[in-house]
C-alpha cells in the first residue's frame, strides 16, 4: 500500500464486520493427533483395549514370518512373542509447553535367527514381521490415532525388517556371553522401505537367545509423522525403535502363535459415568462428535463404549483446554456463549480416565447432543440458493467463496441469519462477508473459472472494487491494499444456532450489494455435493435501526528464519521480498512496508528479542469513532502463537478486549461480549501478535512478513462497532 493509502487504513477504513452474534469460530485443520503425556510401555500400564466401533478391533494374533531351515550345525531359534517386544519413542510437545517423551509397544512380532556355535559370524537373521496394529501406550487416543492416521495400520497392520547385512559376531559362541553386534537391513512400514541399522547386544543363556537393540529413524521417512494436532500436540520427527526379543529352539518347546492383549485393569472407582461424565460430553461435546458432525472425522463419540475406547485423549484435551474449542482466556473481558468447561468438569473427566474410564451404562448407550438453550430466531425472509460445489481430495483444506445475491432494490438491513448446512460432515465452518455491487461484478472474474461454482479463498473473498457503506450517508471506501477479511459480517460453527443481532442493529446493505459465503471443507473421504447457504431475516433500510460498523486493525510481520536455516536464499528479507512481489504483484512488499510505517516499527525493531524461533509484533492505533464495541475476533495463519486486543494498553483503565494466549488457527472465534463497551474517537488500541516457527518445522524456510498466502502471515484483528452517530 501507498503511504496515502497506509493514511487510509490508519483512518479505518477497514471495515465491518460481524454482527452480533454467536460466531464462533473455524477452522482448518486437520485434526491430527496424538497426545498425551510420558510414559510408556509395558503391557501392563496400557488402559484397556479400544472399543469403538471406529477404532478398533485390533485382533491379538501373533504375524507370520518366513520359517529358515538349520543348516549343518545350525540351531534356529524362533521369536517367542510372549516375550518380545518392538517399541518406538518420540519426543512430544504440548501447546509449545512442556516436552514428554511418548512410547508404545507391540508384543506381535515373528522371525528366526539361525545360529552356528562354532561360528557366529555366519549368523542369520530372517525376515522379522511385526504387528504395528497392536501397538500400544499410555494413551488410547493416541494409539487410536496412530491406526487410523498416521501408521495407518488398520490397512497395513504389517511391518518387515529384513536384514541384509548383520556384523559384530564373530568367533565360537560363549555361553552366557553378550556379543555387540549390528544389524542393517530394510525397514518396511506401510509400504515404504528405508534402510535402518539397529545396534544392541545378543546373549544365549540356558537355550534363550535375548537380543536388545536400537535405531534410530524418522517418522517422515515413513508417511508417519511427524504427528500434529492443531494447536495441542505435536512430536518430533526423530523416534527410537527398540527390540527386545527372546527366541527358542521351535523344536525344543512351542512358540505361542496369540498374545493377549494389553491387560484391562478392572476399572475401578472414579465419577459415575451417567451422572458425571455424559452430562458433560451431551452438553458440550457430541454436537460436533456424534457421526456425521464437523468434529466426527478426529474423533466419533456415538455411544458411551466409543467415549471410554478413547478415555484418555478426553482426559488430555480437556485438560489442556483443547476442547471444546474456546481458546481466549479469562484475561480478557466476559464473553459471551463461553463454550469452556468448569474447573470441576475437567477434573471429573480426569477422574474417570484415571479409574480406567468406569461404565455404569451399557457401552451401547447412545450420547446425543443436548439441545442448545433456544435464543431468538430470526425469520428467514429469504433462503440464497446456490449452485451445488463439489470438491476434491487434491485439496482437503479447501475455502470456497460462492456470492448470494439477495438482489436488493432498496436498501435494507440484514438483521439476522440462519446458516442451512447441507454436508455437514464436510463444514469445518462458515464465514459471510458483505460485498459491494462494484465487487459483485468483479466477483464474475474469478468465480466458475476452475469449472466448479464459486472461487478458492484461504484469506477471504478478495475481491476489487470499493467496498459497500455500512452506515448510511457514509461514502463507501475504495479497496486498498490488503483486503481479505474486511467486511467480516458473520460466521457460523457447527454447533451454533441462528443468529439474531438484537433488536436495534443490523448490516445495511445498499442496492446491488451482495454477500460472499466464504465455506471451510475440511474432506476425509470422497467429496460430495454441497449446497450449504444462508437464510437471511431483512428489514427496511427506512427502519430506524443502528447500523454495525466493522474495523479492522492491522499489524506488520516479520518472522526470520530460524539460525540454522539463516543461509537459505529466502531467509534474506530483502530476497523473500521480492519472492512476494512475484507472488502476489507489488503488494507482496508494500503492504508489509506500510504496516511498518502506519505502526512506527522498524524490521529491527520488532526482530531484537527473536530467539530462533518465537516472533512478536504489536501496533498501537486508536478507536475512530465514538461507540460501542460489541464483538472482537483475531486472525493469523498457522505459525500463530498468542493474539491480544487492549484498550488503553499500560493505563489504570487498562481493558483486555481479547486475550489467547495459545493460538489455535482451526478455532478462530468471533467473540461478543457479555457486556458492551463504549468508547470514544481517538481511545489506544493495542493489537499484540505472537509467532512460532515450531509449529511447522518442515516449511520451507523463508522469512515472513504480512501477506494473504497460506505460507505468510497476518496480524489482524476485527472489532464491531455501533458508532453512536450514524448521521
Ligand atoms: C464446535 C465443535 C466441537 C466441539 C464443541 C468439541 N469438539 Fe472436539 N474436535 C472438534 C474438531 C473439528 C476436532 C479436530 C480439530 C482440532 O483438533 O481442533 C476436534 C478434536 C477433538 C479431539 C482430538 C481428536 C484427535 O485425535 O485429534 C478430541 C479428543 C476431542 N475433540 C474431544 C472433545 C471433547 C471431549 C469435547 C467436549 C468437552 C469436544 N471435543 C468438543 C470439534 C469440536
């Protein structure tokens, strides 16, 4: 942007957005993971075997392996499963918080060693097949998760090692004796094979032979990994396997071909499930994690057997506060349709984990939603139809712009609305801008041109041409610059209701004006047509109603490269820069060197306390007008850290509008507030963001500053505003 137009935004041009509403949040995400704490293995520690119907099943036979016939003066001996095991390590991280290691282990493992006494340099390994479908930790979501999504086990239950070169042994075997030796060969895991080199110690006490080993590999190498879940856990790529095997003469006692499984202590103890924990999950869980809801792809909670299958991911997310989604905390001022549970419900969930997750209902027993508390309804004058969109598994994150055209003639207020889901399965969830007519026609550029209805729109509609006045007699303002998320007027959540913006506001919207429905798909399986849209409830532009003014504050970017990564050509500003100019035409730079002047930051300035890894900036504006403030929202992209919005920042009247202190990118709320808070022209705005590159360590390194992109990122927020003159 040009230093007229930086004047410009500093004015506030940006503009409106949401009315008032129980917007919350969004989306993205793919939903991955795993959890929980340290811990590890043994059979004996893991909590009982998963039950849900989604999950599980895993069955506890032994795998088959290729028998090795003795050769003259060989003896073979054949893994005992009963007593081996293959366990793997990764470091985890929670919310950028603490670090645990996390472990699981499987006991289904076959394989033959053929031994010649008088020379063990001839020693040979089999083909060693392991069940990675039984594998098992401290944390049944996690193993849950590790199936379905990352090991994929249910479709590739089998893992091979097959050894091509084993060194270390040599000279006559001594009974008792533990010989160092290494063992390199190819490691196949969902179909994927790399070579890994384990390196342990063999001894053959009593006609045992005992093996411990090690490798290290990387759960990339393998499809694996690393292992996300937005915004709670994510691990390492580094894992450590580990072998601990015991193996007989087959001919001198018999291998067991079943293992049991992990043993399931018998529950004891803990809340009544009936009465303590399913009244939580009714009421705050199972509108998005029943079957066919927005939240049923990470997690199905249909009956009280699926909710104690993953009893401990409960456990974990509520306690970290992952869910139910709701990431501002209670710095900031009372919102309102808080979705966080109380103290007491996290620990009871807690509780109930640790008694082993106890069931005083049948694990049939069915865990629907509770009906949400009825608010007003508003009238849907008019439902929006639009063309079916089908997507595709080319882009499973996929945000899609579709213009609903009310085809106004005079103007009118949009005073409420009703979100008409279609696919809910596919929603992650909804965002609804107000357009100009000016931008309707352009909208006709972009819209259809990939042979699909609508448009692809990570960072909103985008669209050129001046943007609609919301408050009448006001002259509406010509796009500048960055664009995306201006004119936010609503949203909608699985979950949430319709949405009634009070008795005396509304959107004015002008003749011609449209909306733009930005949806989030989040796909998991074959897209299929969806044609979700919106019923609006409208009154007269003549009727005495206040309109709602939405700002947008802005704040500038600059993200480095971590130390390691300081030689890569895009790590340089100056070469990432002109890398963006290329993207995305001469804003790639401008709007960033705009923001920079607009908050009075230097690069160096917002770039002195970075520490490899952790970025912040911050710009101080001001309220533009007099009013009253009803609802504030935060937006950054996926490195996001922290996010605040403060009045009279450093003041005794100091007023924390906004406050998350762990960025959650799939859980973008529009928060309102319980009550309103007037304010006046001119009152200090602080908009605070905070960046962490750790939060997507594979990215290509390059250095970030302010731009629409899924690989950039913003600081920017939005707040409603009733102007209290709306002459
Ligand atoms: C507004 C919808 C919504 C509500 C309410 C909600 N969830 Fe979720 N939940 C999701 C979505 C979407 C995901 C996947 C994305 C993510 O993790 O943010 C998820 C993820 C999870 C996961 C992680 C699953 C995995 O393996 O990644 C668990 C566990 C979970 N939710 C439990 C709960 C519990 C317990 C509650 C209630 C206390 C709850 N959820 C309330 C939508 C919701």
């Amino acid at each position: 942007m040009s230093d007229g137009d930086a004047a410009e935004l500093n004015e506030l041009e940006p503009t409106r957005r949401k009315g008032s509403l129980k917007v919350r949040s969004f989306v993205l995400g793919g939903v991955l993971l795993v959890a929980a704490g340290a811990a590890l293995f043994t059979w004996r520690q893991a909590k009982p075997v998963i039950e849900s119907r989604k999950y599980a099943n895993v069955t506890y036979e032994v795998p088959v392996a290729p028998k090795l016939k003795p050769a003259d003066g060989e003896t073979v001996y054949r893994i005992d499963p009963s007593k081996s095991s293959l366990s793997y390590e990764v470091q985890e991280r929670f919310a950028g918080k603490k670090t645990s290691s996390a472990s699981g282990t499987t006991s289904g493992i076959a394989g033959d060693i053929a031994v010649d006494p008088t020379d063990l340099a001839a020693t040979r390994i089999g083909t060693v097949v392991v069940n990675l479908e039984q594998l098992h930790s401290d944390n049944n979501l996690r193993d849950a998760r590790l199936r379905l999504d990352y090991l994929e086990s249910h479709k590739h239950p089998l893992a091979t090692f097959e050894p091509d070169e084993v060194t270390g042994l040599k000279g006559e075997l001594a009974e008792g004796k533990a010989q160092a030796f290494t063992m390199a060969g190819d490691l196949t895991v969902k179909e994927i094979t790399k070579p890994v080199r384990f390196a342990g110690t063999a001894t053959l006490t009593d006609g045992a032979l005992t093996v411990k080993a090690t490798a290290d590999t990387k759960l990339s190498d393998f499809d694996a990994g690393p292992i996300r879940i937005a915004g709670m856990v994510s691990t390492d790529d580094d894992a450590e396997l580990t072998l601990e095997l015991t193996a007989y003469d087959p001919t001198e006692r018999t291998i067991p071909t079943r293992i049991s499984g992990p043993d399931a202590k018998e529950p004891t103890g803990g809340p009544s499930f009936a009465k303590t924990v399913q009244p939580i999950l009714e009421a705050n869980c199972v509108s998005c994690h029943n079957t066919g809801q927005m939240g049923a792809h990470a997690l199905t909670i249909d009956t009280a057997g699926d909710a104690r299958g993953v009893s401990d991911g409960l456990k974990t997310v509520t306690t970290l506060k992952h869910m139910p989604p709701w990431p501002a905390s209670d710095e900031g001022v009372p919102l309102k349709h808080k979705m966080a549970l109380t103290q007491a419900e996290i620990d009871a969930i807690a509780r109930w984990s640790d008694a082993g997750a106890p069931l005083d209902v049948s694990a049939e027993a069915l865990i629907k939603p509770k009906p949400t508390e009825p608010g007003p309804t508003p009238r849907k004058d008019i439902v929006l139809d639009r063309p079916a969109y089908t997507g595709s598994l080319e882009n499973t994150n996929d945000y899609r712009c579709f213009v609903l055209d009310p085809k106004l003639t005079k103007p009118t207020y949009l005073t409420g609305y009703t979100f008409v889901g279609d696919q809910m399965e596919e929603l992650h969830h909804a965002q609804v801008f107000h357009i100009s007519g000016e931008q309707v026609a352009s909208s006709k550029a972009v819209d259809g041109k990939d042979g699909e209805p609508g448009w692809g729109c990570y960072s909103g509609p985008s669209l050129q041409g001046k943007r609609p006045s919301k408050v009448p007699g006001r002259a509406p303002k010509r796009d500048v610059g960055f664009s995306g998320q201006a004119n936010l007027v609503a949203g909608w959540v699985p979950g949430q209701g319709p949405s009634d913006f009070g008795e005396d506001t509304g959107i004015l919207m002008e003749p011609g004006d449209a909306l733009v429905l930005q949806l989030h798909y989040h796909y998991t399986g074959k897209p299929v047509p969806d044609r979700s849209t919106l019923a609006l409830q409208l009154e007269p532009g003549t009727k005495d109603l206040k309109a709602l003014r939405v700002i947008n504050p802005i704040g500038p970017v600059e993200i480095p490269c971590a130390p390691a990564d300081q030689d890569a050509p895009l790590c340089d500003r100056t070469a990432a820069l002109a890398d963006n100019v290329k993207l995305y035409g001469p804003s790639g730079a401008a709007n960033e060197a705009g923001l920079l002047m607009l908050c009075g930051r230097t690069p160096e300035q917002l770039t002195k306390d970075f520490d490899g890894q952790v970025a912040a900036s911050s710009c101080d504006q001001s309220v533009p007008e007099d009013g009253t403030l009803v609802a504030v929202l935060g937006h950054m992209h996926t490195l996001g850290k922290s996010f605040r919005l403060t009045l009279d920042a450093d003041t005794e009247q100091e007023q924390v509008l906004l406050d998350i202190p762990e960025w959650s990118f799939d859980w973008q709320m529009n928060y309102e507030l319980e009550t309103p808070v007037h304010v006046k022209a001119g009152q200090p705005l602080r908009l605070e963001c905070s960046w962490d590159r750790s939060a997507d360590p594979l990215r290509p390194p390059k250095y970030i500053v302010f731009a629409e992109g899924t690989e950039d990122e913003m600081c920017f927020a939005t707040y409603a505003l009733i102007p209290d003159d709306q002459g």
